[in-house]
C-alpha cells in the first residue's frame, strides 16, 4: 500500500487536490514507440530498469531518424510556451537561440544531449513535465543555469514526486552505471545537501510558464522543504545510460533482412534487461544509502554512442563536427606516447 492510501498520505494529497499535472506536457508521449522496441520494465524495490531498443532499417539499427526527432525538440528544452510566443510575435526564429544553448562542443564530451533526451523520455513515459527551461539566468550567454540535469514534478508511483535527472552517455554500459550512481551518491551525501537545496531554488526561481497560476503557486511550496507540500513528495532519480554494445553490432552482421534483426535483438534485448537490473542490484549491494532511494533507469544500448552523438550535432546545427586542431594534436601526442 503506498502512502497514499493511508489516511496521513490522503490528507497530504488533498493539498493538490483539483491540479493536473500532465496537462503540462511539452512532447507527445506516443513518440518512444515510433523509434524504440520497448522491453517490459523490470522492478526490484525502488529500482525500475527500463530497456529501449531503436528499432532496424533493414539489418542495421539507425539513429537518424531519432537524432532528428530530438533536434526538432530543442525549442521546448530550451524556452517556455512565454519566450516562444515573444519570438512568434517579434517574427524571430526561436531554433537558432535554443541550438545555442548546445554550442560548438565536442558532442562525444557534451553532456546536454543526453540532457535532452532524458527530458524527452522522463515527459512521455512518467507523464511528469519539466518544471523548468535551460534559460539563461545571467547576462554572461556562456554561463547557463547549473544543477541537475533537469527537475520534473507529477505522479509516480502513486505518489506525488519531485524527479531530479542524471544522463550519462559511454562508451560501456559498466562506466556509465558506475558514473551515475557515483552522481546520485554524492548528491546525497548529508555534507552536500546544498546540492539538493540548489535543486529545489533553481526550481522555485524558474517555474515555467507551461504551469498555470495554481499549479506554479503549489510547486512554490512543494519545492520548499519544512511545508506539507514538500514533505507530502517522494524524491524520485531518473537516470538515462545510454551506451555501446558489440552485441548490436553481433546482430547486425549475421542478421538477414528487418525481421531477421528484430527476431534476434527481441530475444537478446530481453536477456540483456534481466542482466542490467541484476548489475544494477549488484552495485548497490554495498551502497546502503543508494538503496533508500527511488531509482528508475532509462538504458539504451547501442552500436555506435559517439556516431550518435556527432550525427545529433548535425541534425541541431546543421554542420558536421569539425574537431579543432588542439585536439586533433591532443590525441596524437597521447597515442605516439602509449
């Protein structure tokens, strides 16, 4: 039973009672189907693992159509519903700034992709929106708004949640699981809880303008701990781990035609969900404090993350990836060292 069926959780609840939150959405949340084989998820206490597979092109897994699905979202990443009506209405192309906000980086180092990506899947399968946009909050353009990698709010689990997300984009599955939960476990430490109280003012000084009066004045008060609203909340930690996997590349070679490839990624997609959850589980074996929290991970394997990565950077830019001289030259001192 959660704590909503008890008498205690059902008066915390009243405090929302009459707002909706997924009405508040900024993507279609039938949009993973269109691009994703998606494997039942797989639940041990406060863990979900929840595995996607892109689906094939004849006998190759490709990423271009969902690189280009992602770029079309960056102007709801980036801006309000208020900022894209005052480009609409000054005639300003709004893409422009919102692609600036990913900059000319190396995409295979960046971690905003992965930022974006986890908005896209935590809005469409929680259903929970975005509370607030990767605005700029000082006048400087290259210093943009710190902290998590992005702040939800809405129901989970039968339970009202503040959702605060990780990303981490590898070339192994083994150093993008051990990274994240490095991430929440410093997070959490009681010596960096001013990381949490960072979380929740950036939250509550940028509410986005997507959430009416009512619902922006209840996530005020949620978002400030010591009140009902906030004490009413779980704290819930969606964690997108998207990474290599030569198991991919096995399938593609040996793979006939699209049924072929699906036959055998539908069967070993299965195994590698099972297999996931019980590393995941393994790892928490010995972090006592991990296993408090509510954990849900997104993970996505693929054949080619860094390929990804620079074909995303074309769809948002419109240009390949040129790699500067100093890191062309980077590498080649460290590889004439090895």
């Amino acid at each position: 039973m959660t704590l909503l069926g008890h008498p205690e959780g059902i008066q915390m609840q009243k405090l929302f009672d009459g707002i909706t939150w997924n009405d508040c959405l900024t993507v279609k949340t039938n949009w993973v189907d269109r691009f994703f084989h998606r494997v039942p998820e797989r639940t041990d206490l406060k863990v979900r693992a929840h595995v996607l597979s892109l689906k094939f092109s004849g006998n190759r897994q490709e990423s271009l159509a969902f690189a280009e699905y992602v770029s079309s979202r960056i102007e709801n990443y980036v801006f309000d519903k208020n900022a894209l009506e005052r480009y609409r209405e000054d005639e300003i192309n709004s893409y422009p700034k919102a692609s600036s906000f990913f900059g000319n980086t190396n995409p295979v180092k960046d971690g905003k992709y992965g930022e974006l990506i986890l908005y896209l899947l935590v809005e469409a399968i929680f259903q929970t929106p975005m509370v607030c946009h990767k605005l700029c909050l000082l006048t400087n353009s290259n210093d943009q708004v710190k902290g998590g990698d992005g702040i939800f709010f809405g129901q989970r689990g039968g339970n009202l949640s503040i959702l605060i997300g990780e990303s981490k984009i590898y070339q192994d599955l083994n150093g993008a699981l051990n990274s994240s939960l490095q991430s929440i476990d410093r997070f959490n430490q009681d010596h960096l809880t001013s990381s949490f109280d960072h979380e929740l003012f950036i939250a509550r000084s940028n509410i986005s303008s997507n959430f009416s009066l009512a619902q922006a004045k209840a996530l005020l008060k949620a978002f400030r701990p010591g009140t009902p609203e906030y004490q009413a909340c779980n704290k819930v930690f969606p964690i997108l781990l998207i990474y290599d996997d030569e198991e991919i590349d096995s399938i593609e070679e040996v793979a006939a035609n699209k049924e072929h490839a699906e036959k055998l990624i539908s069967e070993w997609i299965t195994e590698h969900s099972d297999g996931v959850l019980t590393n995941i589980k393994s790892k928490l074996s010995t972090k006592s404090d991990l296993r408090k929290l509510f954990l849900e991970f997104f993970l996505i394997p693929m054949s080619d993350v860094g390929k990804f990565k620079k074909l995303l950077f074309k769809q948002i830019h419109g240009i390949e990836y040129k790699e500067p001289a100093s890191e062309k030259t980077a590498k080649t001192i460290k590889k004439g060292e090895s």
